[in-house]
C-alpha cells in the first residue's frame, strides 16, 4: 500500500495550514525579534511601525490577557519578551496588518534599546557559571571507580558534537481563527495539538475548552514542531484575539532558522577500560548539554541521552553524568533521536580511541560487547528479544564484514592520496516516551451507515506515513478494504489530551488505541449477528474481505449489511478507544525502572571513498539489517529508514551548524546550510529487514520506524575517519562532528597549515604525501582566499 498521501503530494494537492481557503477579512502577523544573544531592554519602540498604512496593531507583553508563559515542562519561557532578552531571535513584539508584506515591513520599523550583557554559547562555560537547567542527573551501574585498576587500557577523549536545523519543508506557522463566545480555532503546524491548545488557553486566559486546535497534516515536524509549533500559534491567536479577526502567521525560512531551536549540541568527555582482547569493562561519561536559553524539552531530551550512552553495548560498570546548560543560543529542542544520537556518539568514539590505541579493528572491539538477551542496560532493564547480534550476524552473513576490511585494506596499501574507509554502526534504540505518564493514546471511531469509516486519533500525519498505518490496522481489524476509510484531521474537540506525535510511538500506540475502538464495535456487531442469525459462539464470527463468516462459512451477509442491519436494530456505530502502555515505569529517585516497552536494533554498515588531498569524500554504500518485527506497511517503513538515514548522515558529515561567540548563527540560510541531497546518498543503499520476527508490544507485532535508523548516519563518521587513519596511521583526530569536507583537509594536513602559518613552509620534508598534501592544502586556502 503507498502513502495515502502520495498522489496528492506530488500533485501538489494536499492541504497544509495556509492551503485552506482565506477567510474574508485576515490578517497577516509578522514578528519583531531580538537582534541581541542578552541583554536588558531599556526601551521599545513600536510607535513608528504602528503609523504605517494597513498596519492594525503592534502587541507586546503588555497585551496578554492571560499568563506571559508557554514553557512546557518548566515554566521559564515568555511568549513576548519582558525586560530582558536571552537570545538572538527571541520574540519580542508582534505586528498585525492587512498584507504580510506590510507585517514584515513594519517590524523593520520597530527598535529597541537594549543594554548588551555578555552572551555565553558554550555549555562548559554555562555549566562552570551554574547555568543549569533542572537537575543533572547520573546514572550508575556497577562500580566503575573500582574497576579501572582491573582494565588493562584506559583512554580518556573529549567530544564535541554539532546541532542540526530541522529543515521541515513547511515552515512554522499557524492560523487563529475566532469563534462564537469568545473562542478560538487554531490551524496549526504542530506535532502537538494539545500542547498548542494549552499555552493559547493560558495566554489568553481561557479555559482548554474555548480553544480548538486542528492539524490535517504537517510539512515535516522532525521533532522542531513537538514543543516549538507552540509560540506561533500562540502569537497567531493572540493577534486573532485583540482583532476579532483571522490572523496567520508564517515564518520565513530565514526567520525560522533564526529564531527557532535545533537539536542540542553536546560537549562530552569520556573514559573508557577495556581488556587487551577488546573487553569494555568500564565506561565513564559527561555530557555537557547545550541547551540554549530557555528549558523548552531540554531535560526530556538529556533523559533520553542518559538512557543511550551505551547504545548496543553491555558494559557491566558504567557511570553517566548529563547535565543541561542554560546558553544564549534559541532553546534547543527535540529532533529526531531525542539526546539518543548524542549519547551513541560518544560510546562509539570512545571504542575508536580504544581500538586505535589496541590496533584492533574497531568492530572486533564493538561485536565483543553487544548486547545479550537479559543483559542490564544502566537504568535497570533487562533486555529481552534483543536483535543486537542477530542483525549484526544477519549483515555479517549477507555482506562479510572481515572480507570488505580485507578489501579496504588491501586497496589503501595500493592507493596513496585516496583512501577507502568503512565502519559498522549497530543500533539500540528504546521505544516509549521516557516519560512514562505520555504514553497514553486515544481514537475515535465512527461507522457510517454506507459502511464508510472515520477515524479520528491523537497522532499527526508529518510526512513518516501514519494515516497509511492506521488505515491499515483498521482495515485489518475490520475485515474491510483501506479504501473505505478515512483518517480525518486532528483535531482538539474529537481527541483531547494527546500526547505529541513523537518519540516514534504514534503508530504504536493510536494503533492499539484504535484497535480498541474497532474492538468495541466489532463485539456490538457480533452480538447483533449471533441474536440475528441464532448462533452460538460469538467468537467464531469474521469478516474476511468483507464478508461475514461463521466458522469459516458465509454467513449470507456482507460489511455494509451488517452495518445496516446494525443502524437499524439501534447499535451504536461509533466508539472511542483508549490506550495506555503496559508495563512501563520510572524511578528517577533511583534512576532505575522499565521505561521502554521494547527496543529497535538494527546493524548498518558503511563504507567511503576519501580523497586525502583535497578532502572530499563520497558514501559508497550503505547496508543496513533492520528490525521492523512484523511491518504493518513495507514500503512506508523503508521510507522511514532510508529517510532517517539520509538526515542521520548529513548530521555527521554536511551540515555545520555555525554559530559565533555574539550567539548569531552563521549559517542561518539554505546558501549557507548544507544539506544532503540525492547525490550525496550513497551509489549503493541496500535494506534488509530481519525475517519471521514478531513484536508483542506494537499493533499487529509491528515495531517503531520513525526515530532510530538516523542513528545508522553516525558509522559515517567513523567511516570518514578510519580512511583518514589510513593516510595518517598515527594521527589523533578530534572527535568533532560534523566532519566536513573542510575538517578532513584541516587535520589531515594540520602540521602543513601550522607551518604555513609560521611562514616555515620551507621547513616542508621530502616525502611526496607531504608535498603533494602542501600543494593541495596552498591551492585550498587561495580558493577560499579569492572567494
Ligand atoms: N518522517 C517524515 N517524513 N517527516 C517527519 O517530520 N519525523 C520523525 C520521524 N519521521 C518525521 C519523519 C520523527 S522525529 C519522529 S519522532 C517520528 O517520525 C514521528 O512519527 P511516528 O511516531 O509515527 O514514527
Ligand atoms: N519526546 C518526549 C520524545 O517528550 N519524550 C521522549 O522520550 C521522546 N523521545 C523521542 C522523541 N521525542
Ligand atoms: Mo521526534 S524527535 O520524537 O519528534
């Protein structure tokens, strides 16, 4: 079954927030942002801006009629800013008028007077200072203090580890639409509904009730519109409120990647101890969370990076220190992998340094430690059907890791300026929000009289498939054809208090919460068939391609049949399914529990071509094994993978989130933000999904897609970088991601820059790679000199 959406995509069909029809009468906003990582506002000045023709209003702090506050978990975030700015693009005024050319035109108009305080942007810095959000935390298993002594090699390293701008196609925006009696339906682009319908109520001081939220679909959320859909929205319906009229607010792709957070860079030191035959008995690390100004997800996200610090390992010592630093950078938030990609990193540069020291190959090391069935992950849960050997056994069987490190091997002995490299990335990933109170679910259900179905969930379609998921869970329980069904917007007044779309989850669980609801009907029906047709096990009644069996027998009737027969003996058509997660618990007094009802493991494998001069480098081929348990829907889940691939490895190598110490981000526009694209992809992309393989925990024994494969993009870097060790054997390279093209020349030729630098260049040795590697390194820099 294809995406539902797919022909109405590349149509260009599909309705997204500004698609709906204009209502008579809206108006535009557009928003003025601080220009200044920190500071004190001394004055603001909007007089001029609100002169202008068709400008209707300029609205500030002053003009919330409920509560100033929209932060989710903590509640330390201004919709407007008061007295004070935190970071570059923090809201800070908001201008409503009849065109968005005009919006935009006014807030140029606006100034502020603001007295610069000294910005922080690096989390150890932040950190050293206090600047800390909520609590850090530590998590421990074993005792790693009193087993270095045992370990035959200890090596320490530090990490520095990029963000990444969501680049969702659809940019923020939302649309506030007043209602009868005060309230307020709001178009949003949101990944969470509830949450939009929260804050709007708060900041306008209305009841949850009054306030509508409703989402068709999303152009991509990525995790930047779980929290972050929520101030537009916001500033949308405030504007709605103080005009009586429609007001839509859309954010430039300029002004989202200006003023909205990324995922989260983190700084992390690690130890490691390991055996001299590739044991890891010990594992010590630190995480230095940037989490920008305000707390937005930050804690959530640092949870999950506590829980995936030692990915697919089982290390019987470990300690894990995480701790969110408060910077003036926009308040960092969810994306993809949730903390989960930062923690992996770490533990996998941490094997590196390990096995470079050893001389072993870095995968002997990484197989040595994977996972067990029961083994005891550090926050208390045993492993159970764990798949980390399984799919490396699988990759290993189809694609012979020892013979592609032969190949390598010998092809970089043949080749002096270009170098081959690969790396095995295994996964583990925990499926649950690890809050557990979020795993809740609900759908509702109604079958319509010609045998038509409607389903409303809590989940948001964003591109990942899950109205082609749902329909086709229902279809399957119903007996019916997908065709006819259809899964409406949702909406606020249908589901009320679902959690976000996010943690990879939503299928799971609005799945199940629909298969509870189908599950309520389908024992009406059945009731209704066993009293009309005399029968006497209800249990024993199916519909299979819309006809109703009894005992495997027809019965005589059909789906809409049954359906009209139901109508009129007066059965309720209709239901609404609730579904929480079973099972699943947390004690974060003692940071230990089971929060996750089950784990995604996959092995990928990944090889590339570097070119040691220039520093370039292509993807050859990706091969990934993959546990999907029992897919719902094939196509759809390989969408999934390969697209979580795709950011996972732009994440490691392309895309360099620069930001200077004023706190102004550098490359804030598509020129300068470079992203993966078809040709970076590798030649070579190949998926294989482990076979005969169930899972009790997801509907229909299917598991979680969404999150998990861009964690495969990591083994890019190790990679990249065990080609680089081919030209230099005995370098030290940073583990700095993204490591770009750029990075790859500057410390392959490090020495060489140095003596430029000195004016030394004559100093140059005799040994060809160093001239040759002179001559690259010189062309580079006149490149870059002359623009
Ligand atoms: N795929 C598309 N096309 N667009 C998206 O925005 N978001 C990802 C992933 N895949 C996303 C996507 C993220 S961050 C998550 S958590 C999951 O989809 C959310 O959807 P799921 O829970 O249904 O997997
Ligand atoms: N959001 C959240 C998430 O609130 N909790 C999570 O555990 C999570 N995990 C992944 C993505 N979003
Ligand atoms: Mo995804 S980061 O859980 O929205």
């Amino acid at each position: 079954m294809k995406h539902i959406d797919a022909a109405a995509h590349t149509r260009g069909e599909s309705q997204y927030v500004d698609d709906l029809p204009q209502p008579a009468e809206m108006l535009y906003a557009a928003v003025f942002s601080s220009d200044v990582a920190h500071g004190k506002i001394l004055k603001l000045d909007t007089a001029k801006a609100g002169t202008i023709d068709g400008v209707v209003m300029v609205l500030t702090a002053a003009d919330l009629p409920g509560e100033n506050q929209i932060g989710p978990i903590i509640q330390d975030e201004t919709l407007l800013a008061v007295d004070a700015v935190h970071y570059v693009g923090e809201p800070v005024a908001l201008v409503v008028a009849t065109s968005p050319e005009v919006a935009h035109k006014a807030v140029k108009n606006i100034s502020v007077k603001i007295k610069e305080l000294r910005p922080v942007t690096d989390p150890r810095e932040a950190f050293a200072k206090g600047q800390i959000i909520g609590t850090p935390r530590t998590f421990h298993l074993g005792d790693v203090d009193n087993t270095w002594a045992q370990c035959d090699l200890i090596m320490e390293g530090r990490c520095d580890i990029s963000g990444q701008e969501h680049v969702y196609l659809e940019t923020q925006r939302a649309r506030a639409v007043p209602l009868e009696g005060g309230g307020m339906r709001i178009h949003s682009s949101t990944q969470s509904p509830a949450a939009v319908q929260r804050a709007a109520a708060k900041i306008l001081g209305l009841p949850n009730n009054k306030i509508e939220v409703d989402v068709k679909r999303i152009g991509g959320g990525f995790g930047g519109k779980e929290d972050q859909a929520t101030a537009w929205s916001c500033l949308a319906a405030l504007a709605a409120w103080h005009t009586g009229k429609p007001v839509e607010l859309v954010l430039s792709r300029h002004d989202d990647i200006k003023m909205t957070g990324k995922r989260h860079p983190y700084s992390s030191d690690f130890k490691i101890g390991v055996t001299k035959d590739g044991k890891i008995l010990a594992y010590e690390v630190k995480h230095y969370q940037n989490s920008g100004a305000t707390a937005d997800l930050s804690t959530a996200v640092l949870e999950r990076t506590l829980f995936h610090s030692t990915n697919s390992y089982f290390v019987p010592n470990v300690k894990i220190f995480a701790a969110c630093c408060r910077t003036n950078l926009p308040p960092n938030t969810a994306f993809r992998g949730f903390g989960g990609p930062q923690g992996m990193f770490v533990i996998e540069s941490a094997i590196a340094k390990a096995t470079e020291k050893l001389g072993m190959p870095r995968e002997e090391m990484q197989y040595k430690n994977l996972l067990q069935e029961g083994d005891m992950l550090p926050y208390g849960q045993r492993t159970a059907d764990t798949r980390s050997r399984i799919t490396w056994d699988e990759a290993d069987k189809a694609f012979n890791i020892a013979a592609i490190h032969k190949r390598i091997d010998s092809y970089n002995e043949a080749h002096f300026e270009i170098k081959k490299g690969f790396a095995v990335m295994p996964i583990c990933f925990g499926i649950s929000f690890t809050n557990t109170m979020l795993n809740q679910a609900s759908s509702l259900v109604h079958v319509y009289t010609d045998g038509s179905v409607g389903i409303t969930t809590g989940g948001v379609e964003m591109g990942q498939g899950l109205i082609t998921n749902i329909a086709a869970i229902a279809a399957k329980a119903l007996g019916i054809r997908p065709e006819r069904i259809k899964i409406e917007s949702t909406n606020t007044t249908r589901v009320a208090n679902m959690s976000a779309s996010a943690a990879s989850a939503t299928t799971d669980l609005n799945g199940h919460a629909t298969l509870l609801a189908i599950g309520q009907i389908l024992e009406r029906l059945k009731s209704l068939l066993v009293h009309e047709q005399h029968l006497s096990h209800a249990e024993k009644i199916t519909i299979v391609d819309e006809q109703v069996l009894y005992d495997g027998q027809p019965t005589g009737w059909d789906w809409p049949k049954l359906v009209q027969k139901a109508y009129t003996s007066r059965v309720a058509l209709s239901a609404h399914g609730y579904y929480a997660t079973p099972g699943i618990w947390f004690d974060r007094t003692k940071e230990k529990g089971h929060p996750f009802a089950y784990h995604v493991f996959g092995t990928a494998i990944i090889e590339v071509t570097v070119d040691c001069l220039r520093g370039t480098y292509d993807i050859n081929s990706v091969k990934i094994v993959h546990d999907l348990g029992r897919p719902i829907n094939e196509l759809v889940d390989r969408g999934q993978i390969e697209g979580g691939l795709a950011q996972g490895l732009g994440w490691m190598t392309l895309e360099e989130l620069k930001f200077d110490d004023t706190g102004h981000y550098l490359s804030n526009s598509l020129a300068t933000y470079k992203l993966p694209d078809v040709y970076f992809m590798p030649d070579l992309l190949e998926v294989k999904l482990l076979e005969n393989v169930d899972n009790p925990r997801g509907p229909y024994g299917t598991k979680a897609v969404g999150e998990p494969p861009l964690m495969y993009g990591i083994g890019a870097f190790f990679a990249i970088r065990h080609a680089m060790r081919a030209f230099r054997p005995k370098a030290d390279f940073p583990f700095h991601s993204p490591l770009t093209p750029e990075k790859v020349l500057m410390q392959l030729h490090a020495e060489v820059l140095d003596n430029l630098k000195d004016g030394k260049l004559e100093k140059k040795t005799k040994r060809r790679r160093d001239v040759l590697a002179i001559k690259a390194v010189v062309l580079f820099k006149q490149k870059i000199e002359n623009g």
